[in-house]
C-alpha cells in the first residue's frame, strides 16, 4: 500500500456495558477513528429453580455488530480487515452449524461462587498457577465450565466428532462471520486452561481436571491462533460486507481480549513502563517478555495473561470505574440530579485523603449503593464518613489511585523490571483528577491517553495481520503516538508521605 492511500479497518469492539463499531482509516502514517455505531450491552438476568441467573443477549450484540459493519461499507466504502475485541472469559458453545447450543452466562453471575475452592481441594492452587499464572477469580472460565457441568452438564464429545465448540465471545463473533472455530490466544489465556510459557491449551492441566474433578473439555476447544492471524473472510450469508476489487474482507485476530488490545496501544517508547488500562475494570501492570511464575506472585494474586507479539501481560484488576459509575447511577436512582462535571469539581476541591478504602474489597464487586458500602468500609477502619457526594467520589478517586500505587510496587518487586512511567490509557484519562492523584500515589509521571486505546491497538494488529503495515510492536506504538493527544501529569514531590501513611494505616 502507497503511504497516502487510505485504508479503512472495522474494530468490534464490546464493554460489559457497551459496545461499538469503530472504523480507523490509516494514512500518511497515522490513524484516524470514526465511530459508526454505539449500542447498550447489560446482562439480563433470569429466574432459575436454583436462583437468579445473568446472561448476556449475544444475539442482541451479533446484530448489532452486523448492522454497524454495513453501516460502515455504506459511509466509508470497503473494510480492508475486521478485528474484534471483547471482555475476557464468557464464552458460548456452539455445535457443528455454528449455531449458539446454550445461552451465554455472564461473569458476575453467582453460580460460581465457592467452586475455586472446591477445584482446589483436588488440584493445589500452586499447581495450577505454575501451569496458568493467572490470577484467582470465582468468573475464570475453567470455574464457569465447573458451575455448567454441575448445572446444566456440557455437550459429550466421547466420539470425538468434535461436533460442539467452546468460543470465547470475540472467537464466536468472528465464527459468525467467517464460519471457523478459533481461539485467540491473549483472551485464551484468562481461561485458566492455557500453558502461560507455551500459549497453547495445556494437556497436562486438561488431563489432570478430567481424571481428578471429572470436567471433561475433549473436543471442545478450537485451535490457539496468535493476534495477527488471518482467521478467514467475511461469509456472503453473513453480512454483505466485501474489501476491494471484490475481494472478500479477512477477519484478523487481533488482541481479542480488550486488554491486549489496549496494553498494544500505550505509546511507549521503551519497555520501562507500567500501565493503567482504565475503564469498567482497571487493569494495572506491566509488559514482560516472559510469564512471572513465583509463590510470591501466586500469594500477591497477579495474573500472566497473554499478550501481542508473544508478550506477557503481567497485572492485577483492580476493581474501576464501576465503583463509581454504580455510585452515579443508584444516587439517580434515588432522584439526586447529578452532573458529572460538577461532581468531578466537587471532588478535586474535598479534602485529600479523607477517607480512603480498599476498593478491591469483595463489597464493591456486585451492583448496588456503593456509597452505602463505602460508608460501611468507613466504619470497619474507623476513618469519618463522607458527607457528600463530591466526598464519596473523592474517597473513591483516592482509592483507586492508592490501588493502583499498590499493584504497579508488587509488579515491580515481584518482576525485577525498573519502571519510569505510568502510562494510562482508555476512557480513564478524562478523570483528570484520577490520573493526577495516580501520578502522586505512584511518584511515577503519568502519560495518559490515547483515550481510545483498545480500538486503537485492535486497528493496527488487523491492519498489519492484513498486510496493510508492517513493523513489530514498537512500531505499532509510534504509528498510535503519532495519532494521539496525550497529557503528561508530574508528581507531587510532597505527597509521598501522606500516600505512606495512608497504606500502613490501611494494609499494615
């Protein structure tokens, strides 16, 4: 391709509680985005005999996906490549017609509540994280296929036929258009099932949960492909979606799960750095070329997951911008009339370091008032109650500013790789006061943006697993540099030592 002839890539790209279709026109050496299409995503939650279930409406998602990919042909002309990102470990089955065989759980549903425990009974923990390195959680996908075997049982495959297949959500969109079955690798590996030094499923693994804890997943996961992976072109019956001189549109695997995707589009220009990817969820760590396997990083509860051009995302999830956006919508629930930019001003002027809690606490994880839970945290940790709402945004900015410092030292320690700079990426960088008290909890210079990281880092991987650009992953992130607005915040040289006495005070 010419440097000046436009080439236009379609980025799927689904949030727990959105999703969009993005177009990136790259030209003249940089990106540009359009956004053609927005839509709402929420789990919808199901009576059941054994109590209340949450799914996601996939097929909702499917044809919206559809319609914003038509949308696009008809705005910009033809796609060059599709890509598409998702959250990490839900997953459909579909069976030899690529049809969906059993509704798509979502991961804060209950179900899987106590089941870790009971895998652990049979395989040690340490075990299993020598194997995965990832970090423990009730919603990995290998403790959802313990809860589906124990409720509803899992297709038998002892023919090995092979007729049923498990796909992660970006995997079972992608089968949808281009009718193949695959696994991409970076949002494999939150399974739990993947060898985090090979990035291939581990048979090991596999074996020892068929014969201890009777799981048997024979047959049903696809092939691990690595982003970049021309996964196959767009179906005539799917969607009348063609590249051009009539050339069907491939379907690139990009870094499937949004993280991967966001962590390739932080502009670095070395690898001492570590990262915020700041949305629902706060992903918090570093890039490393190799998985962190140790005791220690088991017991600090950091996860190895996979990442582009054979990279390790070494992280920890921090619990995000859910705290507060569940804070904002029970309060207009409630009839308070809440401006965003004002409550953003309110919490800048409250006091510092009021009240600060440990928003990694269980309390914060399930829908509900948070400033209800937060008032509780107050009291087990006898700090005073905020007192208003500029106060509980305040206290809840301070708090993910004082996890995030946590996590971004354990990484550090833990790794043995020096780090110079917070990057921040994602919707995140337009709380400004965030990623300032992110600079001062740190002591780091915070770089924030680009805001739309992950559409970003999903463009550039198709357009190169395309043949469109070429380069390794640094190149990648000069060509996003060149194409983003960034921020730099400095640190408050004087505020280490109330950051200090914050943490003892709360952690010990």
């Amino acid at each position: 391709m010419s440097d000046a002839t436009p080439v236009h890539i379609g980025a799927v790209d689904l949030g727990a509680s959105s999703g969009r279709v993005m177009v990136g026109t790259v030209a003249n050496g940089r990106v540009s985005l359009t956004e053609i299409r927005r839509f709402s995503n929420s789990v919808v939650p199901v009576p059941t005999r054994d109590g209340e279930r949450l799914f996601w409406d996939v097929l909702h998602l499917w044809s919206e996906v559809r319609q914003g990919l038509l949308t696009a042909v008809r705005n910009v002309g033809p796609l060059s490549a599709i890509g598409i990102d998702t959250w990490g470990v839900d997953y459909g089955l579909v069976n030899a017609s690529g049809a969906l065989s059993s509704q798509v759980h979502a991961y804060r549903s209950a179900r899987t509540r106590g089941v870790p425990e009971q895998v652990f009974t049979r395989i040690p923990a340490q075990e299993i994280y020598a194997i995965n390195g990832l970090q423990v959680q009730d919603f990995n996908t290998m403790f959802q296929l313990m809860a589906q075997q124990r409720d509803d049982g899992l297709p038998r495959t002892s023919d090995g036929a092979g007729s049923h297949a498990l796909m992660l959500l970006p995997d079972l969109l992608a089968c949808f258009l281009t009718g193949k079955r695959t696994a991409e690798v970076t949002n494999a590996s939150t399974t739990g099932l993947v060898d985090a030094r090979r990035r291939t499923w581990s048979r090991p693994l596999l074996e020892r949960l068929r014969t201890e804890i009777g799981l048997d997943l024979s047959g049903l996961l696809p092939d691990i492909i690595e982003p970049g992976t021309v996964i196959g072109t767009v179906r005539p019956d799917a969607a009348d979606i063609f590249g051009p001189d009539g050339r069907p549109t491939p379907v690139i695997a990009v870094g499937s799960h949004d993280t991967a995707s966001a962590v390739a589009s932080v502009p670095a220009t070395d690898s001492e750095f570590a990262y915020v990817s700041c949305g629902t969820w706060s992903l918090v760590g570093l890039e490393l070329d190799e998985p962190v396997l140790t005791e220690a990083s088991r017991t600090a509860n950091f996860t190895n997951e996979l990442g582009v051009d054979h990279t390790v995302r070494y992280l920890k999830n921090v619990m995000g911008l859910w705290v507060l956006n569940e804070a904002v919508r029970t309060w207009r629930d409630q009839g308070l009339e809440i401006s965003l930019p004002e409550v953003d001003a309110a919490a800048a002027a409250a006091e510092p370091l009021r009240t600060v809690i440990d928003i990694n606490d269980a309390a914060f994880y399930d829908p509900g008032d948070m400033a209800a839970r937060i008032d509780d945290a107050a009291r087990a940790t006898e700090q005073p109650l905020p007192r208003d709402i500029g106060e509980y945004v305040r206290c809840i900015n301070d708090s993910l500013a004082l996890a995030y410092r946590r996590a971004v030292r354990q990484a550090v320690e833990l790794s043995g790789r020096e780090v110079k700079v917070l990057h921040v990426v994602g919707g995140g960088i337009r709380n400004r006061l965030l990623c300032q008290l992110a600079a001062d909890a740190t002591g780091l210079p915070v770089m924030a943006g680009p805001a739309e990281g992950t559409a970003l880092g999903n463009i550039v991987i198709a357009a190169r697993g395309a043949g469109l650009i070429d380069g390794d992953l640094s190149d990648l992130r000069r060509l996003i540099r060149h194409s983003s607005r960034l921020t730099r915040y400095v640190p408050d040289s004087g505020a280490c030592a109330d950051w200090d006495a914050v943490e003892r005070r709360l952690f010990g």
